[in-house]
C-alpha cells in the first residue's frame, strides 16, 4: 500500500522528550513535535480518503487543469486532494507513485 508518510515517524512520540532531557535544545524539540504532528495529520486524512475508496494525492501529482477545488483538503499549509485511482490519468498515478518512493521521509519536514 502505498502512503505519502513513513510508517516509522508515528512510532517514534517526541512529546516526552523534554521531560526526558531539559537540557535538550528548544528549537530541536519544537521541529521533531511540529513533524511529528504533521505526519499524525498526513495519516488521518489518508485514513479517511481509503475509508472513502480514494487516495490523498499532493498537488505536485496532479494536473493544475484537473484540480477540484471540492476534493481539496490542505493540511499545515499544503493541498491534496481526494481522488480514487479511477479518476487518475497514468501520468499522475506515475507521479504519485514516484512522490510515495522519494519523498515519504522528508513530507513531515
């Protein structure tokens, strides 16, 4: 199955980090929850979009003539839209596909 996160960013909580260790860097903290809290968003609302039969893609993968202003979600700042593969041309199931591979470590940062 495809996801636009890695798996690995929502076992790992950092909101016991600063209890943990005071010492540690407030900036460093505040960057691991922020992402953390991203990537918790990113798998809600691909938990909603399979429980709907359709896929969240990102607006890179998707044609700026084909965007539904109605299937538009934005999550911290960035859209994706709720499509089911039928509706998806092969070029944008490619690069969604690609977007999966490449970029599902670096989406929460």
């Amino acid at each position: 199955m495809l996801s636009l996160i890695n798996p690995e960013k929502l076992e790992k909580d950092p909101t016991k980090l600063l209890y943990l260790y005071p010492s540690m860097p407030k900036i460093r903290y505040a960057k691991q929850v922020d992402a953390y809290y991203k990537a918790q968003a990113i798998a809600a609302a691909e938990k909603v979009a399979k429980a709907n039969g359709c896929l969240l893609v990102p607006t890179k993968c998707i044609h700026y003539k084909r965007k539904d202003q109605s299937k538009r979600v934005v999550i911290y700042g960035r859209s994706y839209y709720i499509m089911s593969r039928d509706d998806m041309t092969d070029l944008e199931w490619e690069k969604y596909k690609i977007f999966c591979e490449n970029e599902s470590d670096e989406i929460a940062l």
